[in-house]
C-alpha cells in the first residue's frame, strides 16, 4: 500500500466488467510489485463473496493478473424466485425481500425488491436454511426459513394487511419526550 494511493482502483460505476472471453482489465494500477490487491467479484447467476478477497484467495498472484494467465472460477448458486401477493392474489410491488437471520450485520446488501408483477429473484444462494423476511408498505412483515435445495420452486409469500402500533414515550414524571427514536429489538425470535 503506498500512501496517497486511492485504495479503489475500479468499484461501483467504475467496475471492470468481464467481456465476451471472460476477460477484465484496469488502466489504473500502479507499476511495481510491492501492491496488495484485493479483489470483489459479483456476477447475478453465481455465488458472490462481497468481501473483497486477497489475490492468493482467488488462487492469483500479482504477475498472473498483469500476464492475463490468471482464472477465477466461479461456483453456480441455486436460484431463487418468487412473488409476493396481497389477499386477492394481486401482486405486491416493492415489497423488500430480505434474506438472512441479522441481514444487516452482514457485508453487502442483503435486499431484494419485488416488480410490477410482484416478483423477485434473490442472488444465488448455498444449499440449506435461509431465512427470508418480506417487508411493504401498508402490509404485515411476513418471514420463513426455507430449505434452498436445487429442486426449489418458487416461493410465494402472502401478505395481509398491517395494524398500527401506537406508542408513547414518557420521562419518569410521565412527561413526553419529542424526538425520541424507537426501534425493535426481536421479532418473532430473530
């Protein structure tokens, strides 16, 4: 690391995208051989770490990357669908999908948004338990654990219409407070 360096050579709009042979490249990294390069790859239809890695992670060192002889492999994930639907069978539109047990303590986001139609499709995922929590507008949060398998079909989650809770926050003398923020803690053990 060299000081005064940007430490991000190519993110967000500024990604390096793979072409048509699966190839990338950077125009940016410094010359030398004293770097550390970490590297972030994302791809909708393959398991995506969003921690940046470590070249050795990727099996990659320094000169692989500048001789283009270096390989990523990536694995396939399995694919996740469904819809989101109100009590009439009419979809949900921007219902957020949120996947995961303590979503936000997690790297990356960890939310997904339904379309018009109320569908969504989450990024591939590992075999096993996952919990998947649906939050709208107007609606009721509605969670399940699903078992990711790669038979999976489609997942359907049905929501009813939500209730108000009215709260009031009072100092000792029963005074209210202004401004308070009020957050929850659990919700149906998670």
């Amino acid at each position: 690391n060299n000081s005064g360096l940007n430490r991000w050579l190519a993110e967000e709009e500024d990604a390096a995208e793979t072409d048509d042979q699966g190839r990338w490249t950077i125009k940016n990294a410094p010359a030398g051989d004293n770097l550390e390069l970490n590297l972030t790859v994302l791809h909708p239809d393959f398991l995506c770490d969003t921690n940046s890695a470590t070249l050795t992670t990727f099996g990659l060192t320094l000169d692989s990357l500048r001789s283009q002889s270096g390989t990523i492999k990536l694995k396939r994930g399995i694919l996740v669908t469904g819809r989101v639907i109100d009590p009439q069978g009419m979809p949900v539109q921007d219902a957020m999908i949120v996947r995961g047990d303590q979503p936000y303590w997690e790297s990356g986001s960890q939310e997904t948004k339904t379309d018009v139609q109320g569908q969504f499709r989450i990024p591939p995922q590992k075999p096993g338990p996952l919990r998947l929590t649906v939050v709208a507008k107007n609606w009721m949060p509605e969670t399940q654990i699903v078992d990711i398998q790669n038979d999976i079909a489609p997942l359907e989650f049905l929501m009813t219409p939500g209730r108000k809770l009215h709260l009031k926050v009072v100092d000792s003398n029963g005074n209210p407070f202004t401004d308070a923020y009020v957050g929850l803690q659990k919700w149906r053990g998670v």
